[in-house]
C-alpha cells in the first residue's frame, strides 16, 4: 500500500529558536552552579536548606552565604566563619 505524502513548507524562526537555546544554556548552567563538587550529601542539604532562604553559592566545598560567611566541612557551627558574625557568649 502506497501513502501519498504532500509535501508541505516549513518555515522554523532560527531567531527563536537560538533564544530558547541560549535561555536553556543558562538555566542549566545556573542549575548545575546549585550543586556542591566534591561535598557531602549533608553539606549539600546544607546548602539547599540555607539557598531556601538566602543568596549562597558554593566555592569548592565551602558555602558561601551573602558573600560574607562561609561555611567548611564538616559544616558544624564551629565551621562557620566571616564578617559580622555574632561572637558567642561565654556563660
């Protein structure tokens, strides 16, 4: 059985098209800039916990909260360090 198939013209926006590529380009990259390399499942679940709330980013292993505080393995509050922290109190 033979299918006649009409041929049709097809006009595609390159335009639009390249747009979308760009935008899908960035939001991967600014996707894949969320996922700490080389950190731990619980630093990251740090990060995601903090990134909820606050502008992080990660700089190797060290989160990097509002570009002033970071955060080192192993991630406890003694790990914490940067500007304007709040010193702890000795009782």
């Amino acid at each position: 059985m033979k299918i006649h198939l009409m041929s049709r013209n097809v006009f595609l926006d390159l335009t639009s098209l390249q747009a979308r590529e760009y935008s899908a380009i960035r939001q991967a990259e600014a996707d894949s800039e969320r996922f700490g390399v080389g950190a731990t499942s619980e630093a990251q679940t740090l990060f995601d916990a903090l990134s909820n709330t606050l502008p992080v980013r990660w700089d190797k292993t060290v989160i990097v909260v509002m570009n002033e505080v970071h955060v080192s393995s192993p991630y406890l509050p003694e790990s914490v360090s940067g500007r304007g922290l709040l010193q702890p109190m000795n009782v």
